[in-house]
C-alpha cells in the first residue's frame, strides 16, 4: 500500500506481519494489541494512534512520524526505526529491546516508566527528554544530543556515554558502571589517576 490516506480504522488485535506501507498516513487509526513480524512501514504519518499493548519484532518504521501516538506497554523487539520522528507520543511501559533506533528524533518524550536495552540509538536527538528512573541499558548513544535531558534516577549501565555533557543533564541518582564514571568525570575537566605515595 502506498501513498493514501487512512482514518479511524480499528486494527485492534490484527496480525500485521508481512505488511508494507509507502507514504501512508495512518489517522486516528487503533492499532492496539496488534501483532507485526517483519512489516515494513517506509515515510509514512501517523497521527493520534493507539500502539497499546502491541507487540513488533523484525519490524521496520523508517523515517516515519508519530504524532500524538500512544506506545504504552508496547514492545518493539530487534526492530528498525532509523530517522523516525516522536512529538507528543506516550511510551508508558513501552520496551525496546535490540534494534536501531539510529538518528530518531525524540526531542521533549517523556520516556520515564520506558525501558530501552541492546538498542542502536545513533546520533538520536533526546534534547529535553524526561527519562528519571528509566532504564536505558548498553544502547549505542554515541553521537547522540542530549541537552536539557532528565536522566535523575535512570539505570545507564552499559551504554555508549560519550557525547554526554554532565554538565547540561540532570544526572542525580543515576546509575552507572565504572567505565561510565570515568567518561563523565573526564567531561567534567578532571583528571583521574592514582593517589599519590606520601
């Protein structure tokens, strides 16, 4: 399907594996507790849906736009979702696990009850993202825009921390590993060495 319009559709529950989308906008349309192995959505719009409880594995969204979408406790597993655009979108409960989530834009989400895992996050946009006390373990964020961000409370073990300025996120209680601390304290300007022999 390519290149229409669709509105107010109930997918609810349907099995969307193996469907594929070219320049499709999806409004209004429910596509809550739906199934989807290896669909393959490509610049398409979607406006006001409902992704709640549904469930995607091998999945592709690539350069699509989600606006006003709620994701909660949904699960997207080893999918792709390069250059995808999130404004106003709910990700209660959503999990990401694997897959890349390269160069998304997910500028102001608030992704604090989400948990995202194994994921390539390249070059995301998160600028001003409320993620306190979420979990955003061993994700590839090299490269990634971070200013304004809330990460108080989120669990970053294992992730790529390198374009990480602590200096422009709220950090406070977050969790890191070893590796982490020693790139947060260098983007600081400190120097870390052993303490010297009296």
């Amino acid at each position: 399907m390519s290149g229409r319009e669709v509105r107010d559709e109930d997918r609810y529950g349907d099995d969307l594996s193996g469907e594929e989308h070219t320049g499709v906008t999806f409004s209004r349309v429910d596509l809550s507790e739906t199934t989807d192995d290896g669909a393959v959505f490509t610049d398409c719009v979607f406006r006001d849906c409902r992704f709640t409880l549904s469930r995607h594995t091998d999945a592709a969204f690539l350069n699509c736009t989600f606006t006003g979408c709620s994701f909660a406790q949904s699960v997207f597993t080893d999918c792709k979702l390069v250059g995808s655009t999130f404004d106003r979108c709910t990700f209660d409960l959503a999990t990401v696990e694997g897959g890349d989530w390269s160069f998304v834009a997910l500028r102001r989400a608030d992704l604090s009850r989400a948990a995202f895992t194994g994921a390539r996050m390249r070059e995301a946009d998160l600028t001003q993202v409320r993620a306190a006390g979420a979990a955003l373990r061993h994700l590839d964020l090299s490269g990634a825009q971070f200013a304004g961000a809330d990460l108080s409370g989120a669990d970053l073990r294992g992730s790529d921390l390198s374009a990480l300025d602590p200096r422009e996120v709220e950090l406070a209680g977050a969790q890191v590993d070893v590796a982490q601390a020693v790139v947060l304290v260098t983007a600081l300007g400190l120097r870390v060495g052993p303490e010297a022999a009296e």
